[in-house]
C-alpha cells in the first residue's frame, strides 16, 4: 500500500560550526515562519568548539520541525570541498528520506551572513519569486553587501569559472594579480549589478524549486571534487534548462571574503592567516 507525501511548503538545510553567536537569529526566524507555513529544518554539525550543537539541541526541544544530523564522519577527510560536499549531500539524503513533499528547499549558512536582511519576509518573498518564474528559474540566491563575495560558487555565461578551486588553493604572492582579475574584479562587477542570472550562485543563501532540486547532488565522484554548489547548479542547469536568479536582497559579506585592492593588503591578509593558524595550534594544545 502506498503512503501519501506529507505537503511541506519549505524545507530548510543548513550546516553548522562555531556559530553559536548567530544561531539565535536564526531559530528566531524559523520560528516566526512555522506559524505561518509547514516547514522543516535538517541542521548537520560537526566539530565546534563553542557550544553551537547546545544550542541546536535546544532549539530542537522546543520546536519539533528542526532535526539534528550528525556530520561528524566528514572530519576523517582532509580536503575542505569534499567534507563540504559530503555534509550537504548528508543533509540531502535524509531529505529524500522523508515522506513529504516540499515546494522548496532553502539552503542556508548559519553563520554571519544571516547578520543583515535574513528574515520572513525575506524567504516569503523568494518561494513568491520562483512561484512566478518556475519556468525560467530552478533557484534564487541571493547577493551581499559590502561586495558580492562567493565566488568560488558562482558560474555565469559572462564569468565561466575556470580554474578557481586551484586559484584560491594558490597561497603565493605571485598569485595576486591573477586573484585580483578573476576573483576581486568579478566581485566588485557583480555587486554594482543589480539582479542577474547566473548558472551557479550560493553565496550564503540559495531557495530550489524542490522537483529541480532532487535532479542533481552534491557529491561529485572525484578524487580532486568541484566546489559543491558549482557542481550541483551546473547539473540542474543542464537537467533544467533553467538558471538561478540573483536578487538584489542583500546579505552580510563575511569580512575574510572581502576584495583585496592591492598587494600590500594582500600580503598582511596572508600574514595574519597564518598568525591566526599558530596561535590555534598552540592555544589547543
């Protein structure tokens, strides 16, 4: 005998680490929403080392719509993209286990981009937006202020990205004028757009058409793996026939994504990165 889907207007998926300070904004607003449409709230976290899974197990007890999954197992992989990928698709995989069928699915980051414009209003306005557009759009993100910052992400017909993943892996000096042309100077271009089109956009926030959604993942089955929302927008692009449109509601730049105007800025970036890496090492020791 086959079981009916449960109707869920939103479902929200949304990965956590030491974000402890942003998380309350967050449940804040999903509570506000659940009074108004059924949701459901998947949040994997792994590793932090403040008390941020505190704070998502007590959201979880006072609202029933928001499940915890356990994303420990991607800390055995060493490569930042794939514990990513891995995580996101984890996310995806109990989504696709459930018996609901949602009209959406609104992938957030929980940390400080949620700081400026993350609210109800925000999201209802979105599902309005590929209500209207289903035909054209399998996605709407979302762009940032002070500049439009993830790049690494972001693909479009003006801006294919070619090679970014081994840019932003390339630690040397030498990189920074091919930084500055194919990451700094395509941020500043698309935050002086308004709204635009785009095969791959996230940057902090991205709502699907949920039956687009399902047609493509995260994981890409390679040893060297394509930042995984790229990976995931290209295939539904290609499946689709659609795009993502980015609008001009803007959310919080996080500062370390932020466009380096020159060398010297650049080299005291690097300069502090690495500070702040030794100091780690020695404080947890």
């Amino acid at each position: 005998m086959e079981h009916s889907l449960t109707s869920i207007d939103i479902v929200f998926l949304g990965l956590a680490q030491n974000c402890e300070k942003h998380l309350g904004k967050f449940f804040n607003v999903i509570n506000e929403i659940s009074k108004k449409k059924k949701i459901k709230v998947f949040i994997g976290e792994n590793g932090s080392q403040d008390f941020t899974f505190d704070v998502i197990q007590k959201n979880i007890s006072l609202n029933d719509k928001i499940h915890f999954i356990d994303t420990t197992f991607i800390e055995e992989f060493s490569d930042r993209i794939k514990r990513l990928a891995l995580a996101r698709q984890e996310l995806k995989n109990h989504l696709l286990k459930e018996n609901i069928n949602p009209k959406f699915v609104c992938v957030v980051d929980l940390d400080d981009v949620l700081n400026n414009n993350f609210n109800s209003d925000l999201i209802n306005d979105l599902s309005i937006i590929l209500e209207k557009n289903d035909d054209k759009y399998f996605g709407v993100s979302l762009s940032s202020k002070p500049y439009y910052y993830d790049i690494l992400n972001f693909e479009s017909d003006e801006f294919p990205n070619k090679g970014l993943k081994q840019l932003q892996n390339n630690r040397s000096i030498k990189s920074y004028n091919t930084r500055k042309k194919y990451i700094y100077d395509v941020q500043k271009s698309l935050t002086k757009k308004t709204t635009f089109d785009c095969i791959s956009g996230f940057n902090g926030l991205c709502m699907y058409i949920y039956k687009d959604f399902i047609q493509s993942d995260y994981l890409e089955d390679n040893d060297d793996p394509t930042p995984e929302h790229l990976y995931l927008n290209r295939t539904l692009c290609v499946k689709t026939g659609k795009k993502i449109l980015v609008t001009k509601n803007l959310l919080r730049m996080p500062q370390e994504h932020k466009p380096l105007d020159n060398i010297f800025l650049f080299i005291v970036e690097k300069l502090f990165k690495y500070i702040l890496i030794y100091y780690r090492k020695f404080r947890f020791r």
